[in-house]
C-alpha cells in the first residue's frame, strides 16, 4: 500500500474528482475510491463503505452543487453501502448496478454483499445518466460479480471500472456469483472500446486500458494452462493447486487465490475440458 491520504480530493482531469476511503487492505490498496462526476451539477460514483469522515468530505467536494445521481458499480460492503446516507443528505436517486445479496461472504468478510442497497433506478448495458456538460455510460460487464456495470464519461473517453480493472491487482472471481466464463466475456468487450482511461475502485489510473486488458486475458489464460497442467500430473485439490501456482503471493490472499481457481475449474468444466465439484478432487475430463 501507499501512502495516498483519505478524503483528500484530487482532480484526475476537468470535472472529475476523486476521494479515497480510509478502508486500506491487502484487497483494496489504499480504500475504496469515489469519484466525484460534473461541474455544474454532479454524480458521485461509488460512494465507498459507510464512514462519517468519507461523507464529509464528499459533501464538501460537492459543494451544494445538485447531484443529479449515485452511482454505484456493484453492492459489495466497500463500494455501496455509503449511497444511502449519501442520498438522505443531498435527496439524489440511487442508480446503477441491481441490487444482489449473497449470504456467502467468499474470501473475505469486507466485501460480503450490502444487503441495504436499494437503488431507485437500475441500469440496463447502454443507458444513460446525464448532467451539464456530462454523459455517463452504463456498460454491463460481470465477471466479478454478476451486477457489475462500468461507467463511460462519454465526453472525455474515460471509464470508470470499478473492481472489474485495475492496475494494482487482478479482479477476484469467486463462486457462486462470480463467474470466470462471464468475466473473459466482459474483458473482451472493453477490448473492442476506444476508451481513453479507466479510473479503477482501487489504485492508480490505467493510461494504457487496452494494453493492460490484453494482459489481463493473457494472465487469466496463463493461469488456465497451469489448472490443466497440474491435472494432468494428478493435482487436483484446489488448495494444492494454489500453493503450486501463486508461489510468494502473500498467504492473506491464499483463500481469494483459491475463489479464483475455483472459478477457473467451474468455466472449464462447462466447456467439457475438467471433471469435478467444490469440495472434491478435480481431474481432466476423460
């Protein structure tokens, strides 16, 4: 982690601000980042976790500005909870991603699903909030989870992208609601776009989106041969496989490696090239 101070604004470009959560850990770099959208009027986009000091200083980046809406990418607990009391002090609608609540909390207990999150209005791929001056896109892609949506400011190319890329880390995949298939699908869309810039939920901004996009796909595939691989030479317990395939990684983000081999597993046997289930021995499909 860095040493990027909380609630301080930064202006990443001409009407866009961001604001970073004081939630810093091995999953989030230095906190959950909100962005401030607008100049004349406003969106905020993933408000982050619950947090006075955060609220505070959102507010005082908006000025008393009209926000015309918050936006939240996806429900887990560091991105949406804080749209609600967000909403009660400036009368905003709550848009977005769909609501979704799991009781599995995955690899890590920070980021189980925001069981308050009720939006008044979902966005479908495509549709669009506006303000003065600004265009904000909704684009669908899940992967991470299923009701992940990215956000194009469509005057300046920039994408906002949530947990779904970052620069720091690659996103976590896990099972039952994140789905690896569904994740590669979403990467290769945001290939095929013409975006200038992402500005990720966690760590710096991406000023080479598609190069690191290719990379990610490249990695993801990497990561696949080495499932098969191991398979085939009889290793097929998921916690096996992680010991062998992310030597020196941190043993804190061991159970979130083992979410996305798991991930890996599942999409591979849809495609018929492995035979297994969570919980038993995996092996190649005969």
């Amino acid at each position: 982690m860095t040493d990027v101070p909380h609630d301080t604004p930064e202006t990443l470009e001409p009407g866009v601000v961001r604001l970073t959560a004081n939630n810093p850990s091995p999953f989030t770099k230095d906190g959950t980042q909100s962005y401030v959208v607008g100049t004349r009027d406003v969106a905020v986009i993933d408000p982050g976790p619950v947090d006075e000091a955060h609220l505070a200083a959102l507010l005082d980046v908006i000025g008393g500005r009209p926000v015309v809406a918050i936006l939240c990418t996806h429900t887990h607990r560091d991105h949406s909870p804080l749209a609600a009391p967000l909403k009660a002090a400036t009368g905003a609608p709550v848009v977005g991603c769909a609501p979704l609540a799991l009781d599995d909390l995955g690899p890590r207990a920070d980021a189980s699903f925001d069981p308050d999150y009720t939006p008044d209005r979902v966005l479908a791929d495509g549709d669009t909030v506006t303000g003065d001056g600004w265009t904000l896109e909704a684009i669908a892609t899940p992967g991470h989870t299923s009701n992940h949506l990215c956000f194009a400011l469509v005057e300046s190319k920039a994408l906002f992208s949530g947990d779904h890329v970052m620069g720091w880390s690659t996103s976590i995949v896990s099972p039952p609601d994140g789905d690896m298939g569904d994740y590669m699908h979403s990467l290769d869309k945001l290939l095929s776009r013409d975006d200038r810039i992402y500005y990720p939920g966690h760590g710096p901004a991406v000023d080479n989106p598609q190069r690191l996009v290719r990379g990610m796909m490249g990695h993801r595939k990497q990561r696949e041969g080495q499932i098969l691989r191991l398979l085939q030479r009889g290793t097929g317990d998921v916690g096996a496989m992680v010991e062998a395939m992310y030597v020196g990684l941190d043993r804190r983000m061991h159970p979130a490696a083992a979410r996305s081999v798991l991930a890996h597993l599942l999409d591979l046997r849809r495609r018929g090239l492995v035979a297994g289930d969570e919980g038993e021995p995996w092996t190649l499909a005969a």
